[in-house]
C-alpha cells in the first residue's frame, strides 16, 4: 500500500470514526431511557391495579359495614316492637318474633330471642339451646356482633348483631325472662354482593379479624389459602410490588386500605403472582382481603406493556436507521442544503406565527371595542332605577320597587359579562345550555324592569300582551333566555324615536305532557333595516352602514349572541324589517315542563295558618334543625325536636294520642332512619299511628326516593333545599284537613 493509499484509508477510517462513536451512544441512551421508561410503566400499571383492587375491596367493606349497620336498625326496631307487646308467655313470645318479619327486608335474615337459661326462640318458628352460652353471660359486651352458625341450620354461616337488653322482658306466666336479642344474616347472600364478577371465578375473598384470622371466605374453588391465619400465609411469600409487609401493615392502619403483589406458590409446586387488598370495615375491627391473579387483573395491560416494547424497538429501528441515512447525507456534502432549507422554513414560520399573532390581537382590540353595548343595556336600568330611587326618598313602595328592578339588572350584567367576555368560547361551541327550573312569568317581568329603567328617560311607550301559560314553571336556561330579550329589547330601544312603541308578545302555543312551546313576538316602530342587510343581521359585529345609525353605534355582537341561543337552546328566530316603519322578531323554543312545580301550582289559593299546630320535627343536623324550628314557630307552631328516628319512635309512642298533629321525618339519619321510623309508628296498635300526616323532608329527591317515602306509609315528600313557601302550604294543608276531622 502506498502512502496516498495508507492517507486515504486514515481519512476514510477519521470520517466512520465520529459517526459510529455517535450511533454507539445513541444506542446506550436508548437502551437506559427504554429501559426506564419500562420500570416506570411497571411502576405506574401496579399503583393503577392497586386504585382497582383497593377501590373494588372498599366496596366490599362497605356493603359488610351496611349490612352491619342495618343490622343494628332492625335489632333496635324488634326491640321496640317487642316492648310494645304483652307477652304472657312462650307462645305470645314465639308470635312476637315472627311478627318482626315484617321489618327484616331480607328473606335470608333471622330474627332471635335468648332468655337466661340459653334457649332461642327464632322468627322461623323454632326454637332450641344456643351453644355459645359465653355470648349470654354477663360479663360479655353489651352489644356483639359475630360470624356463627345456628343450630337449626347449622349448614349456613350467618352474621349476627346481638345486643344484651336493657330492660329484660319478663313473661307473665313466670315462664322464663328474654335477656338478649339478635338479627342474624346469612353471609352467602352478602355474598353475591360482594364477590367482583368482572374476574370471573379467580378471585377469592376473605373477612378476617383483627388477628388475620378468617370468619369467612367467599372462594370459587378449594386449594388457595385454606390456613385458618390468612394473613400468616401471605407473609412468607416474596413481595413484587408494595413495599414490605409492614409496610402494608402500616397502610392499614394509616389509611385502612393498602394493596400489594406478591407471588404464591401453589400446592403443584408452580409460582403465580397474585395482587392483595385489603379494607376496613369500620363497623368492628374486620378486614375484608380480596385476592386477584395478575394475569387476570392485568390482563389489558399485559397487552399494553407487550405493544408497548414492540413500539420501542420499532421507534429504535427507525431511529438508528434515520440516524444513519443522516449521517451519510452529511458525509456527501446535503447538510447545507438543508440547513438552509431549515432556515427558510423556519422564517416562514415565523411570518405565519406572527401574522397569526397580529389578527389575534386585531380580533381581541376589535372584540374589547365593540363590547360596551350589550353591558351598557343593564348599566343602564341600574342607573335609571337608581336615579327614580333618588328622587323618591320616603316612598318605601317606590324604592322596594327600583331595587328589585337594580337587583334583576346586577343579576343580568354579571351573567353578561361572563358571556360576552368568553365570545371565543360562544363561537366555538364551548357553551353550554342550563337546564334549571324557572318560571316564565319572572322571567319576562325581569326584562321587561331592565328595559323599563332605560324607558325612564325616553319617550317610549311599552306595549305587553301576555296570555295566561298553561305551564308557566318550567325547565330551561332562564339566564340566556333572558339575554334574548334583553339583546332585542334594548336594540328597540335604541333604534327607536321618541314617540314610537315597543311590543312584547308571548303566548303558549302548544304542549305535550312533558314539553311546550312558547312564540315571542318582539317589535318595535323604530328606524328598521334596509332588505339588504338582514341576511347579515346575525353575523359577529356586522353593522349597518347608514348615516342615519350615527346616533346609535353598538358593537354589533349582541344578535349574533342571540341567535346562538336561541340554537343552542333548540329554538328558532325570525326577523321582518322595513326601513322608517319597524323591526319584528319572531321565536319559538320548547321547553320542558317543571313537573316537580305542579304540586305548588295547584297551591296558590291555600291559606297558611299553623297557628297552634303540634309538630314533631325529626332531623339530626342542627343547622337544618334550627332552620325549619325557626320557620315553623315563627308561623305559630309548637315544635318537638327529635335528633333520630329512634328518639322520633320513643316520642310518639311515650306520648298520648293528640300530642302531635304532624311529623316532618328526615330519611337518612343515625341510630334509626326515617324509613324504618315510619314503619315503625304505622305498625303501632294505637289509632293515631295510622292516620297523623307523616311528611318527608330530606335531600334524595329522585323518582326512586319519593317512592320508597310513599310505600313506608308517608303523605308527602318535599325534596331540600326546601321550598319555604311549598313546605308551609304543605303543611297548611294537611294541618286544615286534621282540624276539619
């Protein structure tokens, strides 16, 4: 090889030399960043599992915290029933606790009576002796609550809510003394609430105690954790995921739930991966364990995570192949070319960029410009009303007046403003319809104030004809619909001479049983249009160019506002318009009928004297305790307050008949819920306990809820936050038929 050859070679070797060095290091930070990423990935799908798992425990513990606080409220509902009986002897005894079937909701639930000597009487009608007798004694709790198995049917594992009475009920025939009393649940119906089915038959679930110990397993098959300490099994196992198993520990005593992923060695000798979770279930020191395969938990991210590395390596692949094809264009002399191409492009770029950036700002100064119209039309009511307030100091009826009106006014501005500040948000369909109750007739009489502040000052005669609605109290946007008006309203205003008229038509058209149509017809004898420019009309910031509209410039938005609520709100809108004579705006919309409102429709009339009514208010949240009090004594009533359904119970029942004339029952409370307070007092062998008005008074409010008031024996519903003046009404009602009796 000679010496230009050997040159050559060292020049060809100089120039591979920083092009591979560079593909090398390319290829290492790949590998680290692709393999970070996968540990992150891993990372992230275990606290994403975890947040199932743990979510799918809790609602296992909660429905067991349910059963066990339901529990509790039929065990204290017999207990009251069975004081209320005289019971003279086994017999009677054995008939009062079927009779508490009435109350038990579950089929699968077993009501129970214990006297000294360790006998039960079941509502199931049979009888026998209890071998736990140390739940009998007197040193243990007051109140129990355990997974035991009854005699009788000693293939069922129930859970039971014992609780030691307080006073014990003697059977007159000197036959024995009943010392406890008990509602059983059979745990294979919880069950089928609590197993997640979305895993198929591989999950498992246990309840343990406050040691790890299982009370009871909801499993598919045998062969997982059959060791009576569940959670002594999983702490030999390797943990994968989660920390260690203290950490878990402490979790749940932290925040009583953790999860972790742990392998388990099956009795064939064969390792799989199983997620843990655990919950608390708050009623008593139990935990609810749900065991999960990993294969199955994360059988979508499995599939995730493959295509994820699938991904990568292609993403490689391209990348070291466009690496290289770079580096050869490089090597023949192309990096110029395209830096300078790069560098035009990026020019170009810039240009756009800043020519967007100039209409952007273009748009906003045009946008902030033209805005004082639609703000200026409620200023001005404000002003005006403000002005009549001024010069009619002393007229209390006159000020009371102006200051709804500067009320109704503020209310529209603010709505205004967050409109007409967010056009950007209105044009690109970002709005949206409220679908609240309203009544029609406040709404026009509020625009028809606003508009009657600006009147103060002109000489414009206003023109109303309103039919009477049919359904006046209805579903809708009242906020944009009162934007409506007040747009076309005000432009009658301002487009119109002294001396001139302005109209406000609006009748009920038509209605179906859910649904009406209402027509607006707005008008005015004002300046008009030219025949031309109505197809420009609704078009942002349009404008017509005529010399005689010196004397009103406006912004131009508010008609394409308009329009664009009246779409959004399903609605149509017309305009006829002749230059000199006048504009007429035509609108129909549909909307739906308040059916909640129909009960106060068909109230006016009712005359409210409670005057001497005898009230037993049973709520257990003092703020809306003291609320209602105050409303009803201010009316003249006599309030009895109760805090629970059991102290309602205890009340009504303590007390004669006459003492009270009606019950207000709240639904979800402690101790006893309204629900099963109603039922209670209806099955109550006085006279007064079928026929006193029962009336609901509580925050569910759906179709569900008011027909669940209804089957426990309630008059009424009235849904929070409450409707004064329907409540009194209600109430005055019910109160009227009672003295009529």
């Amino acid at each position: 090889m000679n010496i230009e050859e050997k040159k050559s070679s060292i020049r060809y070797r100089g120039i591979w030399d920083g092009p591979l060095l560079l593909i090398l290091i390319m290829v290492v930070v790949m590998v680290t960043v692709s393999g970070r990423y996968l540990r992150f990935l891993d990372a992230q799908l275990f606290e994403e599992r975890k947040g199932h798992i743990i979510e799918f425990t809790e609602k296992a513990a909660e429905i067991v915290d349910s059963v066990i606080t339901y529990s509790w409220q039929q065990v204290y509902a017999c207990e009251h029933m069975l004081n209320m009986k005289a019971i003279t002897s086994k017999e009677d005894l054995m008939d009062s606790v079927a009779s508490t079937t009435d109350f038990i909701d579950e089929t699968s639930s077993l009501v129970f009576a214990f006297d000294r000597e360790g006998n039960y009487y079941c509502s199931d009608r049979k009888q026998g002796v209890w071998q736990q007798t140390e739940i009998l004694s007197a040193d243990a709790k007051e109140k129990q609550q355990l997974v035991v198995m009854v005699p009788h049917r000693d293939d069922i594992i129930y859970f039971l809510c014992i609780e030691r009475l307080r006073e014990p009920i003697a059977l007159q025939d000197g036959s024995g003394e009943i010392t406890h009393l008990a509602v059983a649940v059979d745990l294979g119906a919880v069950q089928e609430k609590t197993t997640v089915k979305g895993f198929g038959e591989n999950c498992y679930t246990y309840l343990i105690n406050g040691d790890g110990m299982w009370l009871f397993k909801y499993t598919f098959a045998n062969g997982f954790i059959e060791e009576n300490n569940v959670m002594a099994s999983v702490e030999d196992c390797e943990i994968i995921h989660g920390g260690l198993m203290e950490d878990f520990v402490r979790e749940v005593k932290e925040k009583g739930h953790a999860a972790l992923e742990f392998k388990y060695t099956q009795e064939d000798g064969t390792e799989q991966r199983w997620y843990v979770a655990n919950a608390t279930v708050t009623a008593e020191n139990w935990h609810v364990l749900l065991f999960v395969p990993t294969a199955v938990l994360g059988a979508d991210s499995d599939i995730l995570l493959e295509r994820t590395l699938r991904f990568f390596s292609l993403v490689f692949i391209v990348f070291l192949a466009m690496t290289i094809i770079i580096i050869i264009v490089v090597m023949m002399g192309r990096a110029d070319k395209q830096l300078v191409q790069q560098k035009e492009e990026a020019n170009q770029l810039l240009l756009n960029a800043a020519e967007e950036a100039k209409s952007a700002s273009q748009a906003k100064s045009d946008f902030l410009s033209h805005m004082s119209h639609d703000i200026r039309t409620p200023i001005n009511g404000i002003m005006g009303m403000t002005d009549i307030a001024m010069k009619n100091i002393g007229n209390d009826d006159k000020i009371r007046d102006c200051l709804n009106k500067i009320s109704g006014s503020s209310q529209h501005l603010l709505g205004l403003i967050n409109d007409v500040l967010d056009m950007s948000r209105i044009e690109s369909g970002k709005t949206r319809v409220k679908h609240e109750s309203f009544d029609m007739r406040t709404c026009i009489d509020n625009c028809i104030s606003i508009i009657g502040g600006q009147l103060a000052t002109r000489d414009l005669e206003m023109v109303r004809k309103l039919s009477k609605f049919q359904h006046p109290c209805l579903i809708g946007d009242e906020l944009h619909l009162r934007q409506i008006f007040i747009n076309i309203l005000g432009n009658s205003v301002k487009f119109t001479p002294d001396g001139g008229k302005i109209f406000f038509r609006a009748w009920e058209k038509e209605s179906t049983d859910e649904k009406a149509l209402y027509r607006f017809e707005l008008a005015d004898t004002g300046i008009g249009m030219k025949e031309e420019f109505l197809p420009h009309l609704f078009e942002a910031f349009a404008q017509e160019d005529d010399g005689t509209r010196t004397t009103y410039k406006g912004t131009g938005l508010g008609m394409a506002i308009t329009k664009e609520f009246v779409e959004l709100m399903g609605g149509t809108i017309e305009v006829e318009s002749k230059l000199n004579v006048g504009t007429e705006f035509a609108i129909e919309i549909w909307f739906d009928i308040d059916q909640n409102a129909r009960i106060g429709e068909s109230m006016v009339d009712v005359q409210i004297d409670l005057v001497g009514m005898k009230v037993l208010l049973v709520e257990d949240i003092d703020l809306n305790m003291e609320i209602a009090q105050c409303m009803l004594e201010d009316e003249g009533a006599e309030v009895t307050p109760a805090m629970n359904g059991q102290e309602a119970v205890d009340a009504f029942s303590m007390n004669p008949s006459g003492t009270f004339d009606i019950i207000i029952m709240d639904i979800m409370m402690p101790v006893m819920d309204g629900i099963t307070a109603a039922k209670t007092i209806r099955a109550m062998e006085r006279e007064d306990a079928k026929t006193i008005p029962i009336i609901a008074m509580t925050a569910n409010a759906y179709e569900e809820d008011i027909q669940k008031t209804h089957d426990a024996g309630m008059n009424a519903h009235l849904s929070k936050p409450i409707d004064i003046d329907l409540m009194l009404k209600t109430l005055a009602i019910f109160y009227s038929s009672s003295q009529e009796a």
